[in-house]
C-alpha cells in the first residue's frame, strides 16, 4: 500500500493482516511492540458522531502519516510471508512478490503518528491520566506522557498522587527525559504496576515537584484491563529491586 517514512517517536498503527516489512537505516533501534487482538482506534471521547476528530483533541487528521509512494514490485520466485497464529510462526510461500498491488480502496490501511505532535492537556491541579491517552481498543489504553506544564494553581504538587488501579495492569515504558514522579528510572526501562496494588511517586520526588513548571519527561503507557502474564524472559531481565523503590 506504499511506504511510510518513520522515525524516532513515531507509533506505527498496522492492521492484522496486512502483509509488511520495515527497514531500518541503522543498527541503533529499540522498539516497544504491541499486539492487540481488536483494531486500535483514536479514542471515542476525541471524536464526533462522524467520526472526526474534535478541536479540543489532543492530535488531528493532519498529523497522521499515511502511506505514499506505492511501487508495485512485478517478479515472479520465491516469497518467505512469515504469518503469526496462535502464538505461533508460520511461513508460507508466494509465487509472485506480495507488492504488486497498483492501487487500493478503502480505509483499511497501516498509519504513524509521532508522539511529538500529541499535545498535553493541563489544568490548574493534577490532571488523571487519561488525559494522556492517544489509542484504545475493548482491551487496553496506550497513553503519551510529553513534555508539558506542570499544574499552575500556585498551592498545587505536580507530582501524581498514590493510587490502585483497579481496572487495569499498568506498563510504563520510559523513553527519554527526567522522570518526575520515579527514582534511578533511565532510558529503556519498562515497570509493570498490577491492578490493586497502591503506588505513586517515589519517595522524595513530591517534595522535588513543588515549585517545578514543566516536565520534559517522553513515556509511552499501557494499561490491559485483563492481567498480563509475565514471561520468563521478562524475569530473566528483572531488576529484582523495583518493588523496593517506596522504601526510603
């Protein structure tokens, strides 16, 4: 359907399905990858009864990247199309090259966003953090925290409050910047907050946030209204000391 330039804070939104490669011009890449079962649309409160997005959204149509430059490949060979079942990879063989397509219809089609166009919403006191949510399907949120004003009412603590999801798991992926509301958090690092467990800032960082205008923190979070299980890959990596970060 085309080729879409991306870079780095862009979400690419690529529908089940669809057949794609990606090409990187370096070697220096992180990725945070999502699989959803249900399509992943912007979120319905962003938009009218047609379908558009409102004024007072965070993102328009026009900061979308849409596919362009379609060059339809001709060959005829032997096609590796590696699709995704059950957990499973499978791998089937085309006869003739999957981009020969010389045009299209419809609204089915992979898209980006950069992250750096989501404009924040911000108030007088802290504001939850839905405000910061960019996607949604029946099964999960993601959110873009982005550099932004802190809170300006003059008696306000712009750190979060403590707080138990109670709907959702919550995944915090940390991209760049200065983490207000967290201790010893670098670029790269993920956190998982399960449902029904209080947490909140670390100890200190509400006594650092007074009196601070504006953060510069760039983080992507998820929330999964069912639990997520977690793999033994991911406790082969575990710090082992994060739970602790609440212990002065």
């Amino acid at each position: 359907m085309g080729e879409i330039p991306f870079e780095y804070g862009d979400y690419l939104i690529i529908p089940r399905g669809m057949i794609y490669q990606i090409h990187f011009e370096t070697t220096e890449n992180r990725i945070l990858y999502l699989e959803s079962y249900q399509p992943i649309y912007t979120p319905k409160r962003y938009k009218n009864s047609h379908g558009q997005l409102l004024e007072h959204s965070p993102f328009c149509e026009r900061d979308f990247k849409l596919p362009q430059n379609l060059h339809p490949v001709d060959e005829k060979g032997d096609f590796l199309i590696k699709v995704k079942k059950q957990n499973e990879i499978f791998e089937i063989i085309y006869a003739t090259h999957p981009f020969d397509v010389v045009g299209w219809d419809g609204y089915n089609y992979p898209w980006g966003f950069s992250i750096f166009n989501f404009e924040p919403i911000v108030g007088r006191v802290h504001m939850p953090p839905p405000i910061h949510q960019t996607f949604e399907t029946s099964a999960l949120v993601v959110c873009s925290f982005v550099p932004r004003l802190y809170d300006f009412h003059p008696q306000a603590i712009p750190a979060p409050y403590n707080h138990s999801n109670i709907d959702s798991d919550e995944v915090l992926y940390y991209v760049d910047g200065d983490f207000m509301s967290r201790n010893n958090i670098q670029q790269g690092h993920i956190t998982l907050h399960p449902k029904g467990i209080p947490h909140g800032p670390a100890p200190g960082a509400m006594e650092r946030s007074i009196g601070q205008k504006e953060t510069k923190e760039l983080a992507v979070m998820i929330d999964t209204f069912r639990p997520l299980m977690i793999t033994e890959y991911a406790l082969a990596i575990e710090d082992g000391k994060y739970y602790k970060s609440w212990v002065e």
